[in-house]
C-alpha cells in the first residue's frame, strides 16, 4: 500500500488492487483513479479520469476486491478499509475526535484540526498519517521528534513496524 500526497489536502491511496483519490480538489493536476473517497457531499472530479464509483457518505462499498464501509459520527465520516491484508481507517481528525475506538494497522488523518493523540494511541495502530493544515503539530503532540514531513509513504503487511511510527505526508 502506498499514501501520495497530492497537494490542497488530497492524497492517492494506492493498493495492490486499486487507486483511490481522497477530497479531490480542481487544483490538483489530472490523476487516474478507480474511486474517489470524499468527506464532503460536494465532490469535485473534475480532474480524476477512470474512475467508476464516488463515496462520499456512510455505506458498504467494494472496488476491485476492496471493501470499504462509511460510518458516520458526530462531526463527520469515518472510513474503514481492508487492502493488502491491512485494515485502514481514514478521516478527518475532527470526526475521529468525537469518535469511538476502533483498532487499525494504519490510521491515515486530514488534520482539520490538531489530532487527540489519546485517541489514536487508543486505536494502537502501527503507523499514523497525518496530512493537512494542522498535520505537523498532530505529529509532535503524538510522537516527540517526529520526522519532516514526506511525500509519499508506502508499506506492505509484512514491514509493519512494530512500534507506533507516526508520518506527516506535506
């Protein structure tokens, strides 16, 4: 599994099986994609080609052998997905915040808002993403010294770390 980041809060989440665009934006340059998640109702796609499915609420979705479930909480979606043997939630901080605890290998977060770090040791994943506006202070209050932030982060069930590693993708 590999994480891209996009620009203008928007990631690739690319699996050996599918792509996937998270919060389009029109200022991003032309990407392929077989689905577009979105945390907002109002989806931009003017600059995804392929793509064949947009989620953009709560439900049960499947893509090319990808489950997806969309789960909605007090303040926003939470997202569920199962790719490459590896259990992923994506959100955004602030819907997760309010949130129950769920347990992930990797929990991928648009820091709308500074992340509890509470809650995501909570949810004891292997590997935190964090990306958007408030990723870089979400990284220092989860893991002290957290590294630059990177463009890409990519990860096979196998190499897993086995200590919480915490990414800022920028």
């Amino acid at each position: 599994m590999e994480v891209l980041y996009l620009g203008n809060g928007s990631i690739r989440i690319r699996s050996k099986l599918a792509n996937f665009v998270v919060n389009p934006r029109a200022s991003l340059a032309k990407t392929e994609a077989d689905a577009i998640i979105s945390f907002e109702e109002d989806v931009d796609t003017s600059k995804i080609t392929e793509f064949r499915l947009i989620i953009a609420g709560p439900g049960e979705y499947e893509i090319k052998g990808v489950k997806i479930s969309g789960t909605k909480s007090d303040a926003g979606i939470v997202y569920r997905l199962s790719l490459d043997k590896m259990d992923i939630v994506l959100s955004k901080a602030s819907a997760i915040s309010k949130g129950e605890n769920i347990s992930s290998h990797i929990v991928v977060v648009d820091a709308d808002e500074v992340p509890s770090d509470k809650i995501l040791t909570a949810m004891e994943p292997n590997v935190v993403i964090l990306y958007g506006e408030k990723a870089k202070e979400g990284a220092k209050t989860i893991k002290e010294g957290s590294a630059e932030p990177v463009n890409k982060y990519a990860v096979t069930f196998e190499k897993l770390p086995q200590e919480m590693e915490v990414i800022t993708l920028g």
